[in-house]
C-alpha cells in the first residue's frame, strides 16, 4: 500500500515538474509577432516575338543594377533601327534644302538673263539719247522720240525683273514650308528614338540588385510578344509580413521601425514599416501557432535592413506591449 501511494507521489511530482519545464519557459519568452518574408517579383517580358538569343541569368543567379538578363534575336529591330536613321538623315537634308535657294548652275542663268537685260537696257539707253538729240534739232518726229523713250523703258523693266527674279532665286522656302520640313524632322528622330527603345527592351538589364526568381525560356526557344522571359525579385521588393493585433494598431505606422530575428540570422535586425493594412482580418493560415491563430489583426508590410529569403518565417517584436 506504501509502495503504491510512494508511486502516486512520484508520478505527479513528475508531472508537475514536466509542466514547470514547459510552460516556465512559455511564460518567461518575449512576446513576438509570428510573420514570413514575401518577395514581390517583377516579370520581364519581351515586347515583339522573337528567338532567345541568349540568356545571360539564370535561376537562383544574383545580379547587380545594369547586368544584363537576355536578348531576343535584334535583327528585325536593328533593320528597323537603320530605316529610322535614314529617315532621319532624308528629314534633316530637306530641312536644310528648303533654306537654300537655288543650284549655282541655277544661278548662272539668272545671271545671264540680267546681262541680256543690261545690254538691251544699255541700247535702249543709247537710242533714247540719240532720237532726243535729232527731236531737239527738229530732225526728229516727237513720235519718234516717244517710241524710243517708251522702248528704254520697257528694257529697264525687263532688267528690273530679271535681278528680282534673281534675288528671289537666292532664297529659301516659305516660312510655312520651312516650318513643315522641321516638323518632318522631329517627326523621324522620334521613330529613331522609339527604336532605339525597343532595342534597348529587347536586351533588359537589371534594374537594382536581386536575384532571379525562375526563367521560362532557355537560349534558341521562341517567345511571343509580352511573354514574361524571366522573374526577378529585386533586393528593395523583399518585404517583412506580419500581423498585429487590432488592440496595439495604432503603436504601428509608416516610417516607424521594428525588430525581427529569425533562424540563422544576426541578432539585432530591424525593418521599416512601409504599408498598414486599413482592414482587418483573421489571422491567416500561413501563421501556424497555436498562439496566433484565431485572432482579428492587421496587416504589416516592413522593409528589412538585410537582404531575407522569401518564404522565411520570422519573429517581431512587438510594439505597444505584449500582442
């Protein structure tokens, strides 16, 4: 009966020391605000169909801002590239013709036609004096003098026009005219500018640092157009998600930073809070604790101060007392 009693007492010493051992420590940790890392990827994408040429990253790959990631095959776009600088060079040479006046050779007639004139101008001239002369000495009929006066008019009149006509020759094209060339200039250096965007599309670099989530094309595979080549997750689209209760939301705002730790890590890591959900909702099935499930919280975006794997479960600590 001894026996049996001493066997009772040691039993639920034994069960009151294991408890001791399990919830001391339950009851002596930190509270934490159980939460994951999520990476926000960018898809990349080609923006005409085209043969991979080459895939300068690859799954898992980290890469730098400016590496470059693929090319689709240029060689539709570099034709089209080369049409663009022709036109640009067919503009600009017309924009200047229509500033110009005429050829040399052009010219050169003008200039024969205003010695024609002056010559004629010169006899005419030369009559007209004579015919006075011959008028004042009664030899001449008024008649006379005024078919010669009316003549070296009419020559300078031809002469006249003809150094007009010159003039005019040396000049360019109508204001409107002008104006019209230019607008087909700037018209063809806009193609040329949009070609060499979509060149530049076709071989994409990175834009910051980060590491390629998965690519979905190899070297020589077709792409149709707006086909995601590959996923990238950049470094600053790496956010801390965690969920605070509704009771200590208004502790948590934009700008203001938080703890974290999670396994491996360094102690000491911090992130800032960049997003407040505004709705609340149940604790999601991602969080597993016993602790944190079924409760209302918020949802926390942080930017942490280390680059984090996405998928990792992390442990903040909370601000505005215990969660």
């Amino acid at each position: 009966m001894k026996q049996r009693l001493l066997t009772v007492v040691l039993l639920a010493l034994a069960v009151a020391l294991i408890t001791a051992l399990v919830l001391v420590p339950r009851l002596n940790r930190p509270p934490t605000l159980s939460g994951y890392v999520e990476g926000e990827p960018l898809y990349l994408a080609t923006p005409i169909s085209g043969t991979v040429k080459a895939m300068t990253a690859q799954r898992g790959d980290r890469v730098t801002a400016g590496q470059a990631l693929y090319v689709i095959d240029p060689r539709q776009l570099a034709a089209q590239k080369t049409q663009a600088v022709e036109e640009v060079t067919t503009a600009e040479a017309q924009a200047q013709d229509a500033r110009k006046g005429q050829r040399p050779v052009e010219l050169a007639v003008f200039d024969a036609n205003i010695a024609a004139a002056e010559a004629r101008a010169r006899d005419a001239r030369a009559l007209l004096s004579r015919t006075r002369i011959l008028a004042d000495k009664g030899y001449a009929a008024p008649a006379q003098l005024d078919d010669a006066k009316a003549a070296y008019d009419a020559d300078m009149a031809q002469l006249a026009a003809a150094r007009r006509q010159r003039d005019a020759a040396t000049l360019g094209a109508r204001q409107d005219q002008v104006r019209a060339a230019d607008s087909r200039v700037r018209e063809a250096q806009a193609g040329l500018a949009a070609a060499d965007a979509r060149l530049t599309d076709i071989a994409p670099v990175a834009p910051g640092p980060g590491r390629v989530e998965d690519t979905f094309f190899q070297t020589g595979e077709w792409a149709g157009v707006n086909q995601p080549i590959l996923s990238l997750i950049p470094d600053d689209r790496i956010r801390i998600r965690f969920f605070a209760p509704e009771r200590t939301l208004s502790a948590y705002g934009s700008g203001k930073t938080v703890r974290f730790s999670c396994d491996g890590c360094a102690a000491g890591l911090t992130a800032t809070i960049t997003y407040v959900s505004p709705r609340p909702e149940f604790t999601p099935p991602v969080i597993y604790s016993r602790e944190a499930r079924d409760r209302l919280v918020y949802l926390i975006e942080a930017r942490p101060s280390v680059r984090l794997n996405p998928g990792q479960p992390v442990d903040v600590s909370p601000l505005g007392g215990r969660p």
